[in-house]
C-alpha cells in the first residue's frame, strides 16, 4: 500500500513541475530507459549495434533521431522474445492486446508495476479534466484496466465500465440507472445510439462532460444527443502500446502529451513540413516507464502537428493537435497532393442528415463515400455536399455516393477513411 501511495503522489506531484523540471525528469528517464533496452532487450541492442549507437551518445531528445524508428511490423517480426528485457521475470508479467483493426493484434507486456502507473496517469488525466470525488464516472467502449480499491467502497471516484455490445436500449437503460457525471464514449458507440434508439431516449440523462478517444473526435454529435446542453467536450489519445499520450485540457486548445511518460516526436511526411511550423508529421513514441518492454522511436501509425506557446490553463505540457487520423488516412488527390481524410469528414459532419459516413480511397483521386442517412436524399443534397468538398480539398474530385443501411466497424473502432485494398495499421 505505501509504494503505491508513493508512485501515485510522484505522478501527481509531476503536475506541479516547471518546464525546465519537467524536461531534467523526462530527459533522466530517457537516459534510463535506453541504457536497459541496450542492455537487456535484444532487438533493441541489435538496433543500436547495426546503427553504431551507444546510449552515451544520445545526450538529449534531438539526438534521439540517430536511432532508426520502428513499426509494428518491425517489431511483429522480432518475436515477443526479443523484445521482452532479458532481466524481467516473465510469467510474472501480463498481456495486453492492441485493438488488431488490421487482423494481426500485437501483444504488449506489463508488469503489475507499469500496469499500476497507467492506472495513475488515467486517473491524473481524469483529475485535469475534473474528476471530482463524489462523480461517477461511465466507460463505454475503452478497455480501461478498472479494479475497485478502498476509494470507490467509500464512494469516492466511483467508475463502471458498460458493455458496448449489449444491446442499444439496454446501454441506455444501464446509462440512466448509473447517470454518469463523466461518459466516456467512443464517437460511433454514440452515434450508434442516436441511430438505433433515438436521442429522446438520451434525454434520461446529462453528463456534465464527455470524454473521446481512440476514434476522430466529433464534438457535432453533442448537439444531436443533448441540444444546446451544458456539456463540456474532451478528447483523450493513447495506446495499448504505450498508454495515455495526451489529454484536452479544460481551456480546449489542443492535448497536453504525458512527457513524464511518453517521448513524442513528429517525423515529417513525404511532401509535407511536420514540426513547429504547424504541418501533421508521423507519431513517433519512446516510452519512458516501460522496463519490461520497452518502445524505442516506434511509429504509432497515427498524425497530428505540435501546437506553439503556452497553454491558457498553465500546464508546463506541450501540446499537439487532436491527432487527425492514421498514417493511410491520407487521401492523395488528382493532382498528386495528399491531403487529410480529416478534410472528408469536416465536410461531410456539417450534414445533419448524414448520420454516418465512410470515405473509401478507390485510386488517385477518385473516392466512395458510403453514406447512412436520417432523411432520403435527393440530388440537390448530393450537388451540396459534392460542392462542399470540392471546396474543402481545393480542386475537382471524382466522388461517387451509395447508400446504405448499416455500416460496419473493425474491432472496437470505426474508421470512416480507407484504401481500396490496404488495411488499417
């Protein structure tokens, strides 16, 4: 009990750091963190070894770049063995599952001590975003590791995790039994809600603020639950990799990202500026608490771009932007110009009448959009919304729309943009 009040009072302690504090923590940590993967972990020692790099060489976070980055299938092909540290107990660990949009899930090992701090971090997050001690907080859709200390038998931050595949009018009922204060929701569990029960139905209850993760948020799907309700909107971003990166804070100017536990660095794309000048880049993560298994420079596959000065909350966090979608969520135009699929979807959310949509690349310039619709369509809506695009993404598009009556998710996600004949990451 005493360590883990300890590891909980550092984690909340970090809050209170100055930048300069902050970044002596987080560059000890990267020190620490590429000694053991070059001691212990053996894709790792590999890596520096082929690379001619030792951990004394990387004397800050910009020397990080020496190192080669990483991809799931990178490290998918080493084996869990060569990734694990040589020193750790390993039936004392335990498995997590990424949400496998792609068929192939990668498992990532935690000790109970790295499963603790994410826990933490979780909860220091929710305390940025007022989590306070007599709410109830409601998870629906994220697999937050949940286990009922001493706290939630006093009443205190009280949390329950619903089932996201019972059926629609049973989560409701559950929902307007429990009345979060805090409903955190994947954006197309709710948006699934409102189709297949109605948001009267919702009425029963009123958060007094949403949280989304794991999908593009949409924040126009409050007004089509609750009205003109007072709800405030945050946007969370994580990873079973590597647990909660950033979090919106309450002044909603972009996610403070965890940098006494994550290293985030944005690697440009291919015709694109990424970094200070605002231009997307790759989400690339080093993990800093990790000892078990260790991520080194490994692109998470998502993009988004760093947001400049200071936050009006007066977080010493950087920030970035919400992350605007994954790596082949870039749609590449007839002129040869890649854009976001975030361009898409900004469009097509404006339309009350589209309740859900999917953009499907077919090749260079020519899109599918797959669209469920609240009210029949006619050609007038379609010239409006073709328009619309067309506008968005700065030149002609040959866009095609069907119609239909149910759309499909992957997994636990939905994804509203994708490659004729890839798959998700």
């Amino acid at each position: 009990m005493i360590t883990r009040l300890i590891l909980l009072h550092r984690v909340l302690h970090n809050r209170q750091l100055n930048p300069g504090d902050l970044q002596a923590l987080q560059l000890c940590k990267l020190q620490e963190t590429l000694q053991l993967a070059w001691e212990h972990v053996p894709y790792y020692r590999h890596l520096f070894n082929e690379s001619g790099i030792h951990p004394r060489d990387i004397s800050g976070p910009d020397d990080l770049r020496k190192i080669p980055v990483s991809t799931k299938d990178d490290l998918r092909n080493a084996g869990t063995e060569n990734l694990v540290a040589c020193n750790v107990d390993t039936g004392r660990l335990t498995a997590a599952l990424t949400s496998g949009t792609s068929g192939k899930p990668f498992r990532v090992m935690l000790s109970a001590r790295e499963r603790k701090l994410r826990r933490y971090i979780d909860f220091r997050t929710l305390l940025n975003v007022g989590f306070r001690p007599r709410d109830q907080l409601v998870t629906l859709g994220p697999r937050l590791a949940m286990r009922r200390g001493l706290h939630e038998h006093l009443g205190l931050f009280r949390t329950d995790r619903l089932n996201n595949h019972l059926p629609p009018h049973e989560i409701v009922r559950q929902l307007e039994s429990l009345r979060p204060d805090i409903l955190w929701i994947y954006p197309s569990i709710l948006r699934s809600l409102l189709v297949n029960v109605g948001r009267d139905a919702l009425r029963g209850f009123t958060p007094r603020a949403i949280i989304n993760a794991a999908e593009t948020e949409d924040r126009s799907l409050l007004r089509k639950a609750w009205d003109e309700a007072d709800i405030e909107y945050f946007n969370f971003y994580g990873s079973i990799e590597t647990g909660r990166i950033a979090w919106e804070c309450r002044a909603h100017e972009g996610l403070h990202v965890n940098t006494d536990h994550v290293l985030l660095e944005l690697e440009p794309i291919q015709g694109m500026e990424a970094g200070t000048s605002g231009g997307p880049g790759h989400v690339v993560i080093t993990t800093l608490n990790m000892r078990s298994m260790p991520f080194i420079r490994y692109r998470l596959g998502d993009l988004c771009s760093l947001v400049k000065g200071d936050c009006p909350c007066g977080s010493s966090y950087p920030r970035i932007t919400s992350p605007i979608g994954r790596e082949n969520s870039l749609a590449k135009l007839s002129s040869g110009r890649h854009v976001s699929a975030l361009e898409f979807t900004r469009v097509l959310r404006q339309f009350d009448w589209i309740e859900q949509f999917r953009v499907t690349q077919l090749q260079q310039g020519k899109f599918t959009i797959a669209v469920l619709a609240s009210d029949p369509a006619n050609d007038a809506k379609l010239a409006h919304v073709h328009a619309a695009l067309i506008k968005q993404l700065g030149e002609p598009a040959d866009i095609m729309f069907t119609f239909v009556r149910k759309l499909e998710q992957v997994g636990d996600k939905f994804l509203d943009f994708i490659i004729a004949g890839t798959e998700s990451p």
